[in-house]
C-alpha cells in the first residue's frame, strides 16, 4: 500500500480514483463495509482504492478536552486498512488551520484538481470542512458540477445494533471484549514495547512477566484476562492482568501478561496484546500462596478458553 503523509505530496496522477474519507479509527465491520464498497467500484472502473484519513483524530485538535483515547494507533490503523487491500493511504495532519477550511474549498482543490476523483463513498453521519457544513448533498451537488459520483453507505448494524467506534470504545471500558470483537471483526488488542517491572512475577510468584507500556490507547477496565501475546508474528496463549495489584498495594496501574510455553528476555521489543475474555476482578490476596494458587486457577481457564477462541 502506498502512503501518503501530506496533501501536498499529491503530484502523481491517480488512475481513475475511487476514495472514502474518514477517521476509521478501530478500523471495524463498518468500516470494512465501506472499504469493500471501495474495492468493488474501484474494480468495475479500473481504478485505483484510495482512503483519506486524519492524524491526529480531529476531536484531539477541535476539543482536547473530550479526546477519545484511540483503538487503534495511526500505524496499527494503516496496518490493518491494507490488509484490506487498499492501495493508497492519504494521512492529512489535522490543524485548527485545516478545521477551518471552507468544505467547498476542499473538495475542488484536493479531491477534484489534485485527486480528480471519479467516485467518493462515505459513512452515514460524515461531515467536514468549516463548521461541519460539508456533508453527503454538498459532495452530491458539487459531483454534478465536476464530475464525479458521490455515494453514501447506511450505517451497518450486527444484531440490532449499530457499528461504531464509540460503542466499541464503551465495550472495551466495561471489559466487555467478546462483545467488542463482534463489532470489530477481531479481539481488541494493545501494542506495545515490553518495560521493567517490579520483577516479582518470576522472583516471587514463579510466573514471568511482560510489562507493556502503549501509549494514547484505550485500556480494557482492570482485571484479569485471557489473552493472545503475538509476537514477532507468532502467537501465544497468556493472561493478562490490568491494574494495580493490590494485594502488593502498587501505586501505579500497570498492564502484565503471563505467556504460557514463553521464555524468551524481550524486553525493548514489541508485543501485540489480543484480548478474548476477562476472567475475573483483580482482588486482594492475604499473601503469596494465595495469590499463586488463583494464578494457577487463571491459567487453567485462559487455556481452555483460548482452545476453542477463533484466532
């Protein structure tokens, strides 16, 4: 896939493009939906699959104050939108400059002269530009003017309910990941380079720990969970514990997972973090034993519900 970082990068001539525009952060079912769209206009005219997005999310620059925590980082999102099979990216930085531009303005200047796109798809409740005033008529109005056909996709819905990243992100806060990977078409994930911990996990318990630091995402609510650990392109079974460990009354909330059949240093690398089920609350244990018999009991049921999970 190829990716453009920068509007003014846009000086190749793109064969009869076809483009959506959007965040697609989670880059879920809905979102997949219209990618197809996408791919399927852009086979019937030979043309070249083109998605528009924004870095950073535009709330982070319009209302710091209400900035969604991401599901999925900026490279995780490119990751997994040309899994889809897109052949061009464009990531526009996202400014108060950029906010204010006039809509009309946009889609003659970049998506007409510079694009010149032949067919725009996007979502049900997409709107751009200045005050939010571009919508689905004004790119239907200004198609007729120059051109170009622009069509919007109705909001997908599984089982009643409607896609999107805001519902996912309440899943993942209640810890509700069977339910989010529903919407999601995959298990939530956390990516991350694995950090120093207390160092307890192998010294005191005899179960070691990868400790993930990612940054800007959402975490699941506290708690122990089964996991998959995907590593270097390899996954493993592994429970993960969210939160503050308090029966060693830790200050700081921390995110540790325990990977079965692992024992490989990693630390400095990058670990991918899928989540299939929580078990159970994190609780305060009376001491060590305790605790390493209800590790014990975690694994056991982690492995039997990774056994039939669907990877």
């Amino acid at each position: 896939m190829e990716i453009i970082r920068r509007e003014k990068d846009l000086k190749r001539e793109f064969r009869n493009p076809v483009l959506t525009i959007g965040n697609f952060d989670g880059v879920h079912l809905g979102h997949r939906f219209i990618f197809q769209r996408v791919l399927e206009k852009a086979g019937e005219i030979d043309g070249e699959s083109i998605v528009y997005t924004f870095d950073p999310h535009p709330v982070e620059i319009l209302a710091p104050e209400r900035k969604p925590l991401l599901i999925t980082p900026l490279e995780e999102k490119l990751r997994l939108i040309e899994e889809q099979g897109i052949a061009v990216m464009i990531v526009a930085p996202f400014t108060e400059k950029y906010a204010g531009r006039p809509p009309e303005d946009f889609v003659k200047k970049v998506l007409y002269d510079q694009i010149k796109i032949r067919h725009i798809f996007v979502g049900h409740d997409f709107t751009f530009g200045k005050d939010r005033r571009g919508n689905i008529a004004l790119l239907k109005e200004m198609g007729r003017k120059w051109g170009f056909h622009a069509e919007m996709v109705e909001a997908v819905r599984l089982e009643g309910t409607v896609i999107s990243s805001t519902r996912i992100r309440e899943l993942v806060a209640r810890g509700e990941m069977k339910e989010a990977a529903k919407l999601l078409g995959r298990p939530y994930a956390l990516t991350g380079k694995v950090i120093h911990g207390h160092g307890r996990g192998s010294r005191k318990l005899g179960f070691p720990t990868a400790n993930l630091k990612p940054a800007g995402m959402l975490f699941p609510k506290s708690g122990i969970y089964a996991v998959w650990a995907v590593h270097e392109g390899r996954r493993y079974e592994g429970v993960a514990n969210l939160g503050w460990n308090p029966t060693f009354q830790d200050q700081k909330f921390s995110i540790e997972i325990h990977i079965l059949n692992f024992n490989r240093e990693i630390y400095g690398e990058y670990l991918r973090v899928e989540f299939v089920e929580r078990l159970r609350e994190e609780v305060t244990f009376r001491g060590a034993e305790e605790l390493i018999a209800q590790i014990k009991k975690d694994i056991a049921q982690a492995e039997k519900i990774l056994k039939t999970a669907k990877i």
